[in-house]
C-alpha cells in the first residue's frame, strides 16, 4: 500500500471521529413524558409483555432487525491472526455496510476467548440479544467446529461470511462465467487452490449448485488432497478421491476452471496456459491474487478472469450478498440460514447480472459497458436491485423449507431502502 493511500486509510477511520459507527435514537427522546416511557416507569411494560411471550421482543425492541458480527480475530482478512482486538475495525466495517446495502443494524462484537469452547459458550449466552449472527474471521479448522455447533445451540440464524458468503458470490459468478465460455457446471473440470475456511465452502455450494465431486480437485500447502493421503483431518477428507494428480502442475492440465483462495503469484503463466480452451480462472487472494491479472490476458485470449479486487473487472466481492441475504432471513424470522436459501441467494445473484443495468450504476463506473460477458459475469455492488432480487429469493425459500417463522412478507420484493419495514 502507498504511503498515500495508508494515511487516507488511516485518516478515513480517524476523522471526524474515530471509528465507523455511532448509535442514533429512533424516537423521541425530548420531554419529561418522553423519558418517562423510555425508562422508569415506562419501560416496565414491554418488559412484562416479553416476559409473558418471548416474541414480543420482535414487537417492543430493535432484535428484529439488529445482527451482530462476531470474531475472535483469529483470521483478520489476509493478515493473519493479531486478535480480537486489532479486529474491531473490520468488524465495524462489515456492520457499516450491513447499514448502507440493507437498513440492517448491526453491532460488532470481538471476543477474547482462549479456546473455540469459550468462544462457543460466549456467543451462545449473548445470541438471543439478536436477530441473527454474522461470524467472521475465524481461522480454519475451528470455525466449522464455532459455526456448527452455534447453529445447533442457539435459536437464531447463525452465518460464518468467509465461509458461506463467499462461497455464494463465487459460485454465482463461476456458473455465469462457464455459462459465456460454453460450459456447465456438471460438466466443468475445477481445480480449488486452497483448503481453508472459504476453499471448502465454495467446493461444497458448487457441488450442491450441479458440480460432480470427482471433478473438484483441491490442493493445499502439501500439494494435491487425494484418497489415501496421509494426516488429513475430518474436513478435507471430504475432498479427497482417487487421482493420479499430485501437483498444481499435475491437476491444473486440461482443467475448465481454476479457483485461488490461497496466496499470491502462485498460478504461472505456463500452468494457465495448460488449462482447456476457454478457461475460466478466479484468483480471489487479496490484495494479491494467484496471477496478476495483466499477466493472465497475456497468457490466454480465451479466458474469463475474476479476483477480489476493485480495480479490475469481476470482483468477486462478499457484499453482494450478505447484506441482502441477513435482509431477507430477518424479514421472515428465519430459524437458520440453509443449503436452499444459499443456492436461492446464487440464482437471484447470477440472474441480476444478466439483466440490463441502470445507467447510474454504469455511470458510477465511469460509463463501462456493464452487459453480460467476459468483463461482467457479477452486478456490481452499488446495483440497488440487489436487495430485491436477493432478499426475495432468500426469504421464499426460507419460506418454502420450512425455517421461516412468518410469512413471505407482503411488502416484498423491495424496491429501494425506503421500503424496508
């Protein structure tokens, strides 16, 4: 990062008052009478009414629309593990856009625990506090321990972002880009770079989206994970089936698809070039990806090329999903967040990329030719019909499963923020 860019960084998160955030009242707050029912005496009542039917929390208290973000900072972006503490600006940033994409209010919650047990045992007290829990950086293996077993113990939905929000965008953007390049999913030959957290979710949601498990080849820092190979845990024995292949060099020829969520500069030109005809690679480490993407277009004329970054086309950028995903859950009191809502979420994602786009969203992106194609496979996050078409298609499936508790909401599909309720 330049020396520019890292004092308006730090600027940014300094000025005009530290931090991201701040709490607002949402009513009135003025008279004697006002503060009366506020507090004392007042306040006694909803109290009452809650203690008689816990729901009517929803009705007397901001719980219906209030997600917390939680982390141990065990796992902070590409930076590694610098605790809780040092989290808090990522947290507060993750609850910055659940505000500015969904009109969801969100807190941040940094946890300073010395084990997954303790981690477990803190959000499962506090859980009911909220409508639902974003979890987030969380290093691999323990958030799928932190994740599944919080889902097992609390009453609320409960969404680990690095896994399952990447893992949707991904996947949306995968099927739309083999899509252009005349190929499918069930057919496709994928090579996963990375066996983490996101590595996995992305793997499991493109099998469930029509991927064939023996198609799906993973590598991590030790090479190729392949049927027999010694000290692999539960999780990437999943992954595991018979193959010759045991290297990037090896798995890499003739694939369809690549997916980078590793480290940088660890895709070669030479290896892309062993990819089949129109291949498409998605080289999501940040801010370096798996092959500069200059380097990439060199390499191949045919390919489709995805990262995480801003600056180039296709990012492949978490917000388009998770604001409108919690959006749609909250909206119908879901209990959990499952498979169906997920591959809902990548549909209502893959098909808005295919629709015209709005000329101030193209204008926002100095008047780019945003149309379906090799250099647009993904709306792009200050696309507004996103609310809509992710927050319906999440809440009709919870619907649809069986996990909502209300009904497919009367006011929906949501046209602009202003329609939130």
């Amino acid at each position: 990062m330049s020396n520019d860019l890292k004092k308006a960084a730090l600027d940014y998160h300094a000025f005009p008052r530290p931090g991201k955030l701040s709490i607002e009242l949402s009513t009135s707050a003025e008279t004697q009478e006002d503060l009366s029912l506020a507090y004392s005496p007042g306040v006694a009542e909803p109290v009452r009414e809650i203690a008689k039917d816990a729901e009517n929390a929803f009705k007397y208290t901001l719980k219906g629309n209030l997600v917390a973000v939680i982390t141990d900072g065990s796992a902070i972006l590409g930076l590694g593990n610098l605790g809780p503490l040092a989290s808090k600006p990522v947290m507060e940033g993750k609850s910055l856009l659940f505000k500015r994409f969904a009109g969801i209010d969100s807190v941040d919650v940094e946890v300073d625990a010395e084990s997954p047990e303790a981690f477990i045992d803190t959000v499962e007290r506090i859980a009911n506090t909220y409508g639902g829990i974003n979890l987030e950086d969380i290093k691999a293996p323990e958030c799928f321990v932190i994740e599944k077993t919080l889902i097992e113990r609390c009453q609320v939905p409960i969404f680990h972002d690095d896994q399952h929000g990447t893992a949707i965008v991904t996947v949306a953007g995968m099927m739309n880009a083999l899509e252009i390049q005349g190929k499918t999913i069930s057919e496709a030959k994928i090579v996963c770079l990375g066996a983490g957290a996101a590595a996995q979710a992305c793997c499991k949601l493109m099998i469930s989206a029509g991927a064939v498990p023996e198609n799906i080849t993973m590598l991590d820092s030790k090479g190729v994970i392949y049927a027999g190979r010694d000290h692999l845990n539960e999780y990437k024995e999943v992954f595991a089936h018979e193959t010759d292949a045991r290297t990037l060099d090896d798995a890499i020829k003739g694939a369809d698809a690549f997916l980078g969520v590793s480290g940088p500069n660890l895709l070669s030109a030479d290896q892309l070039k062993s990819m089949a005809d129109n291949p498409v690679v998605f080289a999501c480490s940040n801010p370096d990806p798996e092959i500069d993407p200059k380097l990439a277009n060199a390499a191949r004329d045919d390919l489709i090329m995805a990262t995480g970054r801003s600056d180039y086309p296709n990012q492949v950028n978490n917000v388009l999903c998770f604001p409108f995903l919690f959006r749609g859950t909250l909206d119908v009191r879901a209990k959990a967040i499952n498979e169906e809502m997920k591959l809902a979420a990548v549909e209502a994602i893959r098909e808005l990329a295919k629709q015209s786009v709005p000329e101030e969203v193209s204008a926002a992106y100095g008047g780019a030719d945003l149309s379906f194609g090799r250099e647009y496979i993904l709306p792009k996050p200050t696309d507004e019909r996103l609310l809509g078409a992710v927050a319906a298609a999440v809440a009709q499936a919870a619907v649809d499963t069986g996990v909502a508790r209300l009904p497919y909401p009367a006011h929906y599909p949501l046209r602009s923020m202003a329609d939130i309720k």
